[in-house]
C-alpha cells in the first residue's frame, strides 16, 4: 500500500511541474540545489547509483532507492526512468514519511 502512495505522490508532483526526471536533469537539479529529494530506480545500473550517492551525498540532498525504472517512468507518464529529482519540499517531505515508512516494514 505504501508503495502505492509514493508513486500517487510522484505522480501528483509532476502534475504540479515539481518533478526533475532522466539522469541529466536530476544531475543538472541536485548541482543547482533545486532538489530536494532524489530517487534512483533500485534496478538502475550501480554505475548510476554510485554517481548520485557520491553527489547526493556532496549536495545533502536525500537520495532513496526504489521501484523499478518502469514503474518510476509510468508514475511520472514517460518511459523507463532510472532517476527522478523532487524539487518540492513538501512532496520530498510527504515522500521521505512514506519511504521511512517502507523500510522499517
């Protein structure tokens, strides 16, 4: 059910135009300090998991892993995608109780 509700909630933040998704704009949004929340695909490649740990981890911004790059792209109405950034604070907020919330499951 969690589950559910982080990609109603990435959807409902692309509607509302706050969400950075593909390598390049992630990237391009953590750099510029606009994101507030990074999620990277848990079937991403470990290349691009270890890139955005390192840079997350350089920027302080949030970084989970989760779902699958299919079901990330569906969420946000595009193809695969291995990467998305939250530009909200808020929705990054609303997200991070909900993925809190998987992982102590």
């Amino acid at each position: 059910m969690t589950q559910n509700k982080i990609f109603s909630l990435i959807g409902l933040a692309t509607k509302a135009g706050k969400i950075a998704s593909g390598e390049f704009s992630t990237e391009k949004a953590v750099k510029s300090n606009g994101a507030s929340l990074v999620i990277v695909a848990e079937d991403a490649s470990d290349n691009t998991k270890k890139m955005f740990r390192n840079m997350c981890t350089y920027y302080k911004v949030p970084l989970y892993f989760f779902g699958a790059k299919d079901s990330l792209g569906h969420a946000i109405g595009k193809e695969v995608r291995a990467s998305l950034a939250v530009l909200d604070e808020g929705f990054a907020k609303a997200m991070v109780k909900q993925l809190e919330t998987k992982q102590s499951n």
